[in-house]
C-alpha cells in the first residue's frame, strides 16, 4: 500500500539488517523516492537459543516481513536471500536483486591464520550446517562449535580470551611497576599502562574485553558480504575462503526485496533490480529449490554469469563432511532457470537425494556440534 507518496518497506532489526535496508533506502531515494523503514520483529529474533537449522521450518527470518506485506501494510520487504525460503507464497514475488555483495565466505582469526595454519584440533565457531561440512571436509581434525548472534556479537566472542588474558598480564606488569617504582634500574615489560593500552582499543574490542567466555575459538566462519556491511571488517584479520571449495550459500551476499505482485513491485525492480546479479541468484535458488534441501542440509550453489553461459558449481555434503556429491557446469543464459533445473536433477540422481535425504531424517535429533559439553 502506497502511502503519501512514500515506499513503507519492512526490515528486521538487527544492526546488520539495518545496514542492508538502508542502502536499499538510499538506492531508492537516489532515485526520487521517499522510503521509510519499518522494523518487524520474526521468529528468528525471538529465538536466541537456537541454531539456525533448528528454528523450525526454513524461513524464520522472513515469514513475519513477508505477512505484513501481504495483509498491505507495508509496500515491500528487505531480505538477505540466503534466508529467503525457496517458496513463496503466489501474490508476492522477488520485486528486485539489487547488485550483490561478496558472495564468499571469510575465516576470522585473532591473528589472521589461515585455515591449514590453525592448530590440530583448533575450535572453529559457526551456526551453518554447510560451512561445518565444509571445514571438516578439509580439516576433520578441527573442533566445530555452534555460534550465534549478530556479527559484532560472534566476533567478541572470538576476541575476548586473547583480549582478556592480554588485559591480565598488563594489570600484573602496571602492579610490578608501581612496586618498583624507586627502583632505578627496574624495567617495565610494557611501555605503556594497562589504561593506556585500554583507551588504544576499537570499541568492538572494548566491549569483547567485558564478554563472558563460554567456548575459546580459534577462528570463526563468516559471509564476507555481512563482515564489510557490518562495517567492522577493518577491525579483524581474516582470510578469504575460495568460493570453488567452499562453495557458498544460494543467495550469499545477495539482497532481495518482496512486494505483491503488481505497479509497486513493477516500479521497484525498473529501478534498483541487477540484471546480472538476478541470474546468477536464480540459478543458485532453482538449484536449491530442485534438490529440496532448504535449511536442513549441507547444500552450496554459486554461480557467475560468463557471456553466454552461467557457471554453476554445486556441493552437496552429510552432516560431518565425509561424504559428498560436487559437480559444475555451463548452463546457456538464455533458458538459465530451466537448465538448472536440470542440473539439479543431474544431482539428486548422483547421489545429492540420498545425503538431502539422510539430513531430513537427522533433522529431529542433535546434530554433532550440539551435543552437551564432555562429549
């Protein structure tokens, strides 16, 4: 519903959806709109105890956005498309793709390892069944532990042991100082006081020195699309992970905005919808849409329009990585969402329906990194 001239789309209120709305907001109003953003709070908010596969049925970032649209509240909602179900209900459509992100994922580290650096039986952090198929794949050895929260609140939590133990020695040395303060020949371990060091510190660094350590990582798996728009990638180390191992989620580092089928949502993709970057989107979500994986398993599409064809690469993981279906191929860009459907077929009779299908009976039970500590 139009209202005074004004686009009225929803948004979730975390810091980082934020973010995402108002470039939104700002493409649009570049564009002589007027646009408001509304908060709507979803079943994924509500949740904070959960892991992201555990919520429930996929889309639990989204539903909530999507209903208030559909009862003509709001013109349009704001998404990322990764956690856009594949299936939507038949008035709303994908009004517009804005130009993407970066599709990939990074490793976030202390002091900017790589992944084959870290330790034998390093402890990893991440909340997505895909990126922990993936890293045991490469490294079964590592320890992969749940994590969740907004991004600022995963990276305190990979910050705070270091900065914490760093904080407990410089307190130590400021004690050793001022007990050898007469003493001429004494010198300190550090040229600066602990108060000194602290006020050095970014505030993200601040606030993960006063967190509560529950589980010591040594790296953390995040989209890299999310890490630049959070605003915080310059305050950490991290290492790319290539995109053709680490395949990525369908949609990472994509936005997408819903509207009812009609003038608005006609009028929102002539304007801000990427050509380019809807392609490559539609045939990572047809792809996912065929198998039928959803949030359940292991599943990552990427693909990149070249000239004529659209490169797809697929993997398709069980829950601890050690098996696997991968293949790519060069789908004709004129008949796009049709050859992937095909590929996706291709797939599921590789193999792709027997790992989706053992992860939809695992649903109901733990998975591995969800067992109580001592395991």
């Amino acid at each position: 519903m139009r209202t005074r001239g004004t686009l009225r789309l929803a948004t979730r209120g975390s810091d980082l959806a934020r973010r995402q709305a108002t470039l939104v907001k700002e493409a649009l109003e570049d564009r002589r709109y007027e646009v408001e953003l509304v908060t709507v709070e979803t079943k994924g908010d509500q949740i904070r105890d959960e892991l992201i596969h555990r919520l429930g049925k996929t889309g639990a970032f989204v539903r909530e956005l999507d209903e208030r649209v559909l009862e003509g509240d709001l013109d349009g909602a704001i998404h990322s498309m990764k956690d856009m179900p594949t299936d939507q209900p038949d008035e709303l459509v994908t009004a517009a793709v804005p130009e993407r992100g970066r599709p990939g994922d990074v490793l976030v580290t202390p002091d900017g390892a790589t992944l084959g650096e870290l330790p034998d039986g390093a402890t990893v952090g991440t909340s997505s069944l895909r990126r922990r198929a993936q890293l045991l794949s490469e490294r079964p050895d590592l320890e992969v532990e749940p994590l969740r929260g907004n991004v600022d609140t995963r990276l305190e939590k990979l910050l705070a042991p270091g900065l914490q133990e760093e904080h407990q020695k410089r307190s130590e040395a400021d004690k050793e100082r001022k007990g050898n303060a007469d003493d001429e020949e004494f010198e300190p371990e550090y040229d600066r006081t602990v108060d000194e060091w602290f006020d050095d510190l970014s505030e993200l660094e601040k606030q993960a020195l006063g967190r509560e350590v529950e589980t010591e990582y040594d790296a953390i798996v995040l989209a890299e699309a999310g890490l630049e728009r959070s605003g915080l990638a310059h305050y950490v180390d991290y290492r790319e992970l290539s995109p053709t191992t680490f395949v990525p989620a369908p949609g990472q580092g994509a936005l997408a905005i819903t509207a009812v089928d009609g003038e608005t949502a006609r009028e929102i993709q002539s304007l801000i919808d990427h050509p380019r970057s809807r392609v490559e989107t539609t045939v990572e979500r047809t792809v996912l849409a065929e198998l039928g994986g959803g949030c359940i398993a292991p599943i990552g599409v990427y693909a990149v329009l070249q000239g004529e064809y659209v490169h797809a690469s697929v993997t398709v993981f069980d829950r601890d990585g050690e098996e696997s279906v991968t293949a790519s191929r060069d789908l004709p860009v004129d008949r796009h969402a049709e050859a992937a459907r095909e590929f996706a077929a291709d797939l599921a009779d590789r193999g792709a329906a027997e790992l989706i299908e053992a992860a939809r009976k695992d649903e109901n039970e733990p998975a591995p990194e969800e067992q109580p500590e001592g395991k």
